[in-house]
C-alpha cells in the first residue's frame, strides 16, 4: 500500500487537488503505472488525513455540492520522502499471473498454445504501441516511469516471441 501513497502524496507535492482532479490525472495519464481505482484513491486520501499526512479543507463552488480538497503538509512531505527513498532502493520483483499459465502449457494441445501466445503477443505489441504514443511529461521522473513500463513490455514480447519459435521448433506450425 505504500506505493500507493507515495503516488496520491507525490501528485499533493506540486499542487493542491480535489479527489476528482487526482483519479482523472491517474485515469487519464498513469494507466500503465498503476492500477489504483477511485475508490481505493479515495479510501487512503481519508487515511492519510487521519494519520494526518495531508489536509482536507472544503471547497464551494458556485450551486455545485461542497468538495474536499487535499493538501500535504509538512508531516506528510517528511512521509513523502521517507516512501521516495525506500521505493527507489528497494529491489521487488514483479510477478506475473501469466507465469502459473506458463506452468502448465502442456496440458493444451500445442497448436491451441501457440495461438493464445499468439493472441497474448499481438495484444503485448498494441499496449506497447498505445504507451509509445504517450507524450513526454515535464517533470522527467513520469518519462523515466514510462520508460521503464516500455522496457518491460519490450521483454514480455521477446520473451513470447522466444516462446513462440521454441513450439515452431517443437513442430506446431
């Protein structure tokens, strides 16, 4: 869950936001970064008031109903910062869903496997070309996240691909 605040207390650095302004930024532009929904986002802006990591004042606007409007405060930069440092250090693993898949290919006819790798690898290539035509951000951090987003799915098609020849080799045409 800490990664999850490190993400709502780094969009609270640089402004100011209401919850709506955070889960349209995050839906809009950090789809390939993370999978928070709303009100998951929602549900820890509430516990990092509670723990008092970030401020909440009430905004009137017109006849629109009041909104909640969230801010950092110091306690919740000194926690940002805490959460920057033992993310960019520690060394996680990912783990793939797919890799239980993978574990028990053999139990399908070979030619039904190299047509789901086949599908698994044509839907890889479209999320990778989708992400290549995300714009680059100002802030250069955001472009090094994606980045790395473009690189890992650079690895997941070579190494479909990979799997892909060694079942052609294996004689599935």
């Amino acid at each position: 869950m800490s990664h999850r605040s490190l993400l709502l207390l780094g969009l609270l650095i640089s402004q100011s936001q209401h919850g709506y302004q955070i889960h349209d930024f995050i839906e809009k532009n950090l789809t390939y970064i993370t999978t928070m929904k709303k009100a998951t986002a929602y549900s820890l802006l509430d516990k990092l008031s509670k723990e008092q990591y970030i401020d909440v004042s009430i905004e009137y606007d017109g006849n629109r109903p009041p909104r909640k409007v969230y801010s950092i405060n110091k306690k919740g930069t000194e926690y940002f910062q805490k959460l920057l440092m033992q993310n960019l250090a520690s060394a996680e693993t990912a783990t793939y869903k797919n890799e239980i898949g993978f574990m028990f290919l053999d139990h399908l006819p070979k030619e039904q496997t190299m047509n789901l790798l086949k599908k698994k690898q044509s839907e890889l290539e479209e999320k990778y070309k989708a992400l290549n035509k995300v714009p680059n951000h100002e802030e250069k951090g955001i472009n090094i996240a994606f980045l790395h987003k473009k690189k890992m799915l650079e690895a997941e098609i070579s190494f479909i691909t990979e799997i892909i020849d060694k079942l052609v080799l294996t004689g599935v045409n």
